[in-house]
C-alpha cells in the first residue's frame, strides 16, 4: 500500500492529469462513486 502511495504522488508531482472532455464518465451512486465507463484522462509531463 505504501508503495502506491508513493508511485502516485511522484506521478502527480511529475505529471499534469487532465480529463478528456469527449469521454464523460457516467457516475454510478454507490458508497462509493464509481464511473460505468471508466475515467478517462490524458497524462501531460509538467514543464520545468
């Protein structure tokens, strides 16, 4: 578990995420939201 949390804050630090606007994700009200088509997003690296 540590190790995700790792790999995702050194991407997030590296990477810009950004959602793809033609693909929407359709929300399913659960306990906990989840997507019926998935998220999806594009990766941009961060310019330094």
């Amino acid at each position: 578990m540590n190790e995700m949390k790792v790999v995702t804050a050194l991407t997030l630090k590296r990477y810009q995420l950004i959602a793809e606007p033609t693909m929407k994700p359709k929300i399913i009200p659960r306990l906990v939201l989840r997507s019926l088509n998935g998220i999806h997003i594009k990766i941009k690296p961060l310019e330094t």
